[in-house]
C-alpha cells in the first residue's frame, strides 16, 4: 500500500505544482495588463490515516490565492478619461448582452466590478474600458441633483448647449464726483436674447446738480439710439447715505428703480423685446449705502471695475471630463460645462473572495459581501486619480522565484513517480 500510496501522492504533486506553475504563467503573461489582480497559489495537504503508530500517505492540492485587495502602481495617462482608484474599492461595471430593435446596447443584468480604469467615449457616447466594460454611476438631472438609489450605464448627451437669455446684469464702476455738470460717461454690455443672439446695450451717464447722475438705457445700432428709459441715481448725504454711496432713485422713465434703505439692493429693471417677446432684465448697481457696486467719488474719468451678465449663447458638445470627487462634466464651446453624473467607488467586505469573470473584472459573491456604492473618500472607499491608470500587481522577480521553486518541486514528484516504479519493478519481479 506504502508504494501505490507514494505513487498517488507523487502525481498528485505534479498536479498541484502544474497549476502553480499555470497561475505563474497567467501573472506573467498579465504583467502589462492595466487593473490585472496577480493570483498566488495556496497548497493543501490531505491526509488519508493518521496516528501515534500509522501514517498513510496522502495528497496535496493547490488553491488559487487571490489578491483582489493589493493594489498596483498608479502611472499618469494621456487619456483625460482614464481612472485609477488609490485604495480599496472598484468601479461599477456593465457588460453588453445585445442590442434592442432600435439598435442600442442592451446590457447584463449582473454588474460587476473593476480596476481597470482605461475608459474613452465610443461611438454610442458610452464610456467603455478597452476590455469591452461599461462604467456605471449615479446620473445627474439638468439641475445637477444626483439619483443615487440606482446605478446606471454613463451615456453623455453630446447634444447642443440651449442659449441662456440674460434676465441680470451686474455693473461695479465709480462715477466722477468732480465732473462738471452735462458730462456723459458711457458702458456699454453685451446681452443674450432666447436664441442666443447677442445685442449690445448702452448705459449712458449724464452729471446732474449736486450729487445727482441721470441713467438712459438704449439700443445702439441706429441713429439715434432707440431708447429704453431713463432713471435718475441720488448719491450721498443728500440721499440719506454716507458721502460717495447710492441712497436711492427717482424720476423714472421706462425703467424701474428698487426701493429701500441702507444695506438692500440696488436694482434697476427694464424690458427689451428682441423678437421674442419682452425680456425682463434687472441691471445691479449693488447696494444702497455701500461702496460696493456704483458709486461717485473723486476722480475725473468713469472707471469700470466689472460689468458681467448672466446670458449664455448657444454652445456645442468640446468634451468630457471627469472630476477627482467623481463628477462627470460635459464641456462646451461656450466656455460653460454641466455636470451629468457621479463615478462612486464600490467596496467589500472581503474582496479577496469576489468571483473572476476574467482576470480585470469580478463578480459579489455571499464572500465577499454585498456591494457598497459611496462618494470618493467615504466610508472607506479609495481616492480618485484623474488621467492615471493602475497597473498589474505583479512582481516579475517574485514570479521567476516562485517558477523556479514550482519547477523543482515538479522535478522531485517525478523522481518519486520514477523511483516507485523501479521499486514496483522489483517486486514484481521476485516472483520470477
């Protein structure tokens, strides 16, 4: 029994470091992989009858030893869509099952997990990593507001930006208190109607008595201007406020004029019609009493400290890019970007025991623990690297260590196979 016992063991042996030597390989040969999780092996020994008088032989076994939480190296990428995890957790993933009547992706109901960050836009606006995984997240509404009780396949809108009419105009400039009396200054802002057409507006100065300035709104472009009305602004203690300040307005022609004392705003609202119906803009001189938005002090020219406006033209789909708390904006021409959804970053409990689907993506398992979604950085999941890949785990030189031990103790069961043999040989032939 002792020499048919050896010759099991032995073979079992072979077979044990075969898939060692198997799992050496498969690291090897994944070295370069991006987000690849080396797999060590485990060896177990079966003992068939044991005691104080008796050991049979028995066998061994080799266990795949993953290493799902050890993280690789994290190297910049050109690609601005790239994404590396530093720390514990994964990207949600979807994988492609067909496509409907239309011809759109359908996709897997099972999600599964990855490290594998090398994502880009195919041809659908899917960002899809180059094994063929879909990233999942958290969309966004048009107002930014998150859906978070489900995660989604990220599909960006590469659609137009819609024009934003301007309804606000924000002016802080200094009027000449020491001009003389009928000097004109003049601003002049550029405005956005519905469609994303822009049109110039004036607003014209002209010095009153005292400390008294009278403001017209026009339209150049014709001659003369067309106008929009006109408001007298009262400054200083003569308005109730300290010296140089807005306190109030008055005379109003075609213009509206907030009302209040010190500390409210200072607002004036007129109405435009470019062809598509009146616009209603409200032009913010600041507020009554403080120096900040339009005053009147010393000084002979009319300095314009800024004069924005709130419009937005129309603008075309530039690019994606994704942020380091996750947020995925879509960028255009206009110079503006909307956030459209969240990259989170799912962890386990155990991620040791998560299930290969292949060696760069993964499937939960009772093991493993259920799925947790969260924000980067919270509750224990990794930070995000932007335009970075993770690479593999593995160490080439550990690997050529262990082939080598691998390649020995295959050897040495082979001599135990050869030399059971022989002794099998012999005693059958003692009969002879």
């Amino acid at each position: 029994m002792s020499l048919y016992g050896s010759m099991v063991t032995a073979i079992s042996g072979l077979t044990a470091q075969s898939r060692a030597l198997g799992h050496v390989a498969d690291n090897v040969a994944n070295s370069q992989t991006t987000g690849y999780k080396r797999v060590d092996t485990s060896f177990e020994d079966y003992v068939t009858n044991s005691t104080q008088r008796l050991h049979e032989s028995g066998s061994v076994v080799a266990r795949p030893d993953y290493t799902n939480s050890l993280q690789g190296s994290i190297a910049q990428s050109d690609n601005t869509l790239a994404l590396a995890i530093s720390g514990q957790g994964f990207f949600a993933v979807a994988q492609p099952a067909g496509t409907d009547a239309q011809g759109a992706t359908e996709f897997s109901k099972s999600t599964l997990y990855t490290r594998a960050g090398d994502f880009g836009l195919n041809n659908e606006g899917y960002l899809v990593n180059n094994q063929g995984y879909y990233l999942k997240g958290w969309p966004a509404n048009a107002a930014g507001t998150l859906n978070r009780t489900d995660l989604t396949t990220l599909r960006i809108d590469q659609s137009v930006f819609d024009p934003v009419a301007t309804g606000s105009v924000g002016l802080s400039a200094n009027l000449p208190a020491d001009a003389a009396t009928g000097t004109a200054v003049t601003s002049q802002v550029q405005i956005y109607d519905a469609l994303g057409r822009q049109h110039a507006v004036s607003l014209n100065y002209t010095k009153g008595t005292g400390d008294a300035w009278q403001l017209a709104v026009s339209i150049p472009g014709t001659t003369p201007p067309t106008p929009v009305g006109t408001i007298d602004l009262n400054f200083g203690a003569g308005a109730g406020v300290p010296p140089g300040t807005l306190g109030s307005f008055s005379g109003a022609t075609g213009l509206t004029g907030s009302g209040g004392g010190a500390g409210d705003p200072a607002q004036v609202g007129f109405s435009i019609d470019f062809g598509q119906g009146p616009q209603n803009i409200s032009l913010d001189l600041g507020s009554f009493g403080s120096s900040q938005g339009l005053t009147q002090f010393s000084g002979t020219e009319y300095e314009v400290g800024s004069l924005t406006q709130n419009g937005i033209p129309r603008g075309s789909f530039s690019s994606v890019s994704i942020k380091e708390n996750g947020d995925v904006a879509v960028n255009y021409d206009n110079g503006q970007s909307r956030t459209v959804a969240r990259v989170p970053i799912v962890s386990f409990a155990d991620p040791d025991r998560l299930q290969r689907a292949d060696g760069q993506a993964f499937l939960a398992t009772v093991e493993s623990g259920e799925p947790l979604a969260a924000d980067i950085n919270n509750n224990g999941a990794g930070k995000l690297v932007t335009s970075a890949l993770e690479s593999s785990n593995v160490d080439i030189a550990s690997e050529f260590s262990k082939l080598i031990l691998a390649q020995r103790a295959y050897t040495a069961n082979t001599k135990i196979v050869t030399t059971t043999d022989q002794m099998l040989q012999d005693t059958i032939n003692m009969t002879r």
